[in-house]
C-alpha cells in the first residue's frame, strides 16, 4: 500500500515536471515561486489520484489503457475545458492552441509512464461482458445525456451570476452570441457522453463507485484542477467561483449520466450457479 502511495506521489512530481519541461522547450515563461509551484503540484496531485484510482480499477491493461488514460485526461482536463475558454474569448486562437498543444504533450508522455509506473503495461486486458442494449437505447440515452449537459450547463451558469456579480464585471466584453454559447454545449456534452461510456465499460466497481468516480473526474479534471494553479488569464477570484460552479454541476451531471448510459453485466457461470 505505501509503494503504492509513492507511486502516486512520483506520477504526481512527473505531471508537474511535464508541464515545465513543455513550457522550457517552448519559450514560455516559467514562475517558480513557492505558492505557483505549491498550486501547481496540488492540481497535479488531484489529477493523479483519480487516474491512479481509474488505472488500478480498470480492466484495460497495456496500450489499451495507456489510450483510455490518454483520452480521459486530454479531453476532460483540457480539450474540452479550451473549447469553452476560446469560445467565451478567455483565451484567443493562438493561446487556445497553445494550450491544447501543451495537454497533449503532458497527456501523452505522461499516459505510458504512468501506467507503467504502476505496474499496468505488460499484462493482457480482461473482457466485461455486458447485457446487449439496443441502438436505439444507445441513441436515446446518448442523446438525453447531451441535453442534460446543456441543462447543468446553463443552471450552473444562472446559479453562479444571481450568486456572484462581480462575475459579470470578469466577462462584460466577453461573452458570446448566445446561439454561439448553446450550440457549443452540444459537442462538448458528447464528448462527456463518450468518456463516460468508455470509463463505465472498462471498469471492475459498483455501479455507485461508478458513477462517484465519473463525477470526480468530471468535475475535478474538468473544472476544479486546471482553475488552482494562478495564471494570466483569469483572476484568482474568478477562478474560485467558477471552480465552485464546475465542481458542483459536473460531478452532479456525471452522477446521473453513469446510472443512465450504465448497463448491468453478464452474470458469469459460477455467479449464476451461487
């Protein structure tokens, strides 16, 4: 158990390690100040562990997982949060790019070494077998589980303006066309929807465990993580609420999407026979 603490501790000092190698090889400028780095490592430390958790639960092994690893941390704690970002004019085209270059790079390197470093590589992955579902009971389930999104979304929003003015004061000159802002919600929501499938279809748990695990990973990779390290395009206040608001309504929303794209398993032959 303590090797395995360390473990994390390590991915958590290569993550970290990643970010600023990236940033040196780039010519972007690199703070080391204690608090900065503090953060930094925190928010590395958060990410980690939920991998560390999915990793070790998972029924992916070798490059399987190393790709199912990848997929969960680029476009939950990146790509998906940058679609957001560029769209409400936080960041333009070539710091949007930037930053999706600069996830991919820590995503994919850190990806194998980690599943390596927890003893994940070598061995043969293990087939769940589930009970089959109709395509339409994918194309229904899929489809509410994008519009529920869209409903978290703007609740979480209209929540977080009537809470915090000040809000507005951030974003005054930032907010987009409103078609622009819902039609937006709609890839990203699916995007939600596959990773969710994908982490429910590769995991050995409950279907509670499940669905706490979506939601942690939805809301801490997706929001609360990339918001602790300071940066220059949003204030520390700004980045407080809205870790707040994204927390809240992502892990409510992966909560409920598990238990409705979830299916229940094949019983094996001996669990038939107990």
């Amino acid at each position: 158990m303590k090797s395995n603490y360390l473990k994390v501790l390590l991915g958590t000092l290569i993550m970290f390690f990643l970010y600023t190698i990236y940033r040196l090889i780039t010519g972007t400028e690199v703070s080391f100040n204690t608090s900065g780095v503090l953060l930094g490592l925190f928010s590395s430390l958060l990410i980690v562990i939920l991998l560390s958790y999915y990793i070790f639960h998972s029924s992916f092994k070798g490059i399987k997982l190393v790709f199912a690893v990848f997929i969960i941390h680029y476009v939950i704690g990146c790509f998906n949060i940058l679609i957001e970002s560029y769209i409400f004019n936080v960041t333009n085209r070539v710091q949007t790019l930037q930053e999706m270059l600069q996830g991919f790079f820590v995503s994919v390197f850190f990806a194998p070494i980690f599943v390596w470093l927890l003893g994940k590589w070598n061995d043969e992955s293990a087939k769940l077998k589930f009970e089959k579902r109709a395509v339409f009971s994918w194309i229904w389930r899929s489809a509410l589980g994008i519009f529920l999104y869209l409903i978290f979304y703007l609740g979480a929003g209209m929540v977080l303006q009537m809470s915090y003015p000040e809000l507005m004061d951030f974003y005054s000159d930032k907010i987009p066309p409103f078609d622009v802002m819902i039609l937006t919600q709609f890839p990203r929501g699916l995007l939600f929807v596959i990773i969710a499938i994908l982490i429910l279809r590769s995991l050995k748990l409950s279907n509670l465990k499940k669905a706490v695990l979506i939601g942690l990973i939805f809301s801490i990779l997706g929001g609360i993580a990339p918001l602790i390290p300071p940066n220059d395009l949003m204030p520390s206040n700004i980045r407080f609420v809205h870790g707040i608001e994204v927390g809240i309504s992502n892990f409510l929303y992966g909560f409920i999407i598990s238990f409705l794209l979830g299916q229940k398993k094949n019983k094996t032959m001996n669990e038939i026979q107990g």
